[in-house]
C-alpha cells in the first residue's frame, strides 16, 4: 500500500494524468496558504554565520534531483569537508556521527542509506546526520573540516551559505499539496541554478554487467534512471529509502530469471550484505570549471 501511495504521488506532481490535475486545481487554496507561510518562514529568518564555509545542495520540489552526486562531486575537491544531511529512512534520532577521522562509526539503520552512501564512498569525509542542521554545523566546526556541504539545505533560511538549486522539471508548477514545490526562489534569496549539460556532466558505466539484468531500485521517481540504462528484463520500483529484504530480492531473481540485480550506488550500500548477483550503475559527475571556481571562490572567501 505504501508504494502504491508513493508513485500515485509522484505521478501526481511530475506527470499528472487528467483526474490528478483536476485535484490539483481543488486544493490550489491549500497551496497559497502553504506558500505564503513558507515565505513568512522566509522573511522572518535571519542568517546565521557559523564561522566556516557552508555550501547548500537543495531544489525547490520534492522528490529526488541527483543531489547526492552533485554533493560527492564537490567534497572531492576538499581535503577536510563535512557533509550534513537530515538522514531519511533512519530509524535514529537526533545527531549520529556516521563517518570521522576513525571511519564509520554507525550501522545504516542509524545513518540511512544517502549518508551511508556518502561514509562508504568519501573516506576523507565527516558525514553527519541530525535533524538539527545547526548543531551538526557546530560540530563539524570543532571537528576541524574546513568546509561543511548540506545535503537538501536550500530552505534552511537562517543559515548563511552559498545556495546551489537543482533546476526539476515538472509540468506541475504549483505548490504543496496541489504540486510538488516546497518553497519558491524568494526575491531577495541569492541561488546559484544548477542543471545538468551546463553546470555538470553525468557519466554513467555498469559494473559486473551480466546478459539479463532486472533494474531493482529504491530511489525517488526512477524514471530518471531510463536514459542511462543498459538493456534491462524488467524494472522493479520500491519507494524511496526502502530497506530491502533478502526474500524479496531473491525473489525478484527468481520471478524475472534474471542474472543479476542492477542497483544504484544509494540502493548497493542496503543490498550488498546479502551477496547476492548485484551488478552496479555506477554514476559520477563532472563539474563545469565555473561551477567549481564560484565554490572554491566562496569557500576561501569565508575561511579568510
């Protein structure tokens, strides 16, 4: 039932059919309130400035973007960066120290399945989870990093950093609930708009590729992944943050006479216990040179 909700969801905001945009027209009242409290939100924040470097990875909607790339991209460039991210689908709560000087420290059922992403694969990297974004800041401050990279912080208004907003697009322009937007780009905001093609070039190669693979993911709106895809038997879809199961994995290998499971790298860090076939879509960025100079600008900027 969850994962029915959840794509009825998503294809009511990214590509709604004729009865969903009907709704989407009733509730449009609903969507004024939610943006008009979300800008007084806005104008009633006052930034903080935390004493180190702060660059904000975010979009305006909701769902997936292809923020943790872009975040993994970037972190590279830096000797000591911390990511700070929320940590969806944890069963924790509160700050979880997920990656330190010592290595990981937590299981994936306290980091969730993006941070754990990031520990495993940004070994020079603090990664911290915490609801309280600003306390995550603090700490990663005395830590020692030298700049602090927030996973899905665009609306974080009453920290001072350099917004960088994944363009989406959607036919649905409208805000919660009657489309997908949480916030608007407010005047008086500084962004920089990001989009693929012009600020970053995605590269996509599949390890331990076999001749029948069946997609299995756990991502928000998969269809993203279809330009990229090899030759697949079938596309199975979970909702986002989905911990697997071996059943159900075996399962699925069962059901398609597949050779392998094609996973993401998010999806790979649940489903590597079970030493199953996995064969990985491998995802990586290449940053445009102004993008990377506007952060290392900024960056240096604020350390002096």
């Amino acid at each position: 039932m969850k994962r029915l909700i959840t794509f009825w969801v998503e294809g009511y905001f990214y590509r709604p059919s004729r009865l969903q945009k009907l709704l989407s027209f009733l509730l449009y009242p609903l969507s004024l309130l939610y943006c008009f409290a979300a800008w007084i939100r806005y104008v009633l924040s006052t930034p903080k400035d935390f004493g180190i470097p702060i660059v904000s990875v975010g979009n305006l909607t909701v769902g997936g973007s292809g923020k943790t790339p872009l975040v993994s991209a970037l972190c590279a460039l830096y000797e000591k960066p911390a990511i700070v991210l929320r940590g969806y689908g944890r069963d924790s709560k509160g700050l979880v120290v997920v990656r330190d000087a010592n290595g990981i420290a937590c299981d994936i059922s306290q980091s969730g399945d993006e941070a754990m992403l990031y520990a495993q694969t940004l070994s020079h990297a603090v990664v911290i989870v915490s609801e309280k974004r600003q306390s995550a800041i603090e700490l990663a401050k005395l830590m020692g990093c030298e700049a602090v990279f927030l996973d899905d912080g665009y609306g974080k208004h009453s920290i001072q950093k350099l917004d960088l907003v994944i363009d989406v697009e959607t036919p649905n322009a409208f805000c919660l609930p009657s489309g997908p937007y949480r916030e608007r780009l407010w005047s008086g905001k500084n962004v920089i708009m990001v989009d693929e093609n012009r600020s970053f070039v995605r590269h996509v190669e599949v390890q331990n590729a076999t001749p029948k693979m069946a997609l299995v993911t756990a991502i928000a709106r998969p269809q993203r992944l279809d330009p990229y895809l090899p030759k697949v038997v079938d596309k199975i879809y979970f909702e986002d943050h989905h911990f697997f199961t071996r059943e159900e994995l075996e399962a699925i290998l069962k059901q398609t006479g597949s050779s392998s499971l094609l996973v993401t790298q998010k999806d790979f860090v649940k489903i590597a216990p079970f030493n199953l076939p996995i064969s990985l879509l491998e995802l990586s960025l290449v940053l445009n040179p102004e993008l990377i100079d506007t952060v290392r600008e900024y960056v240096h900027a604020k350390k002096d």
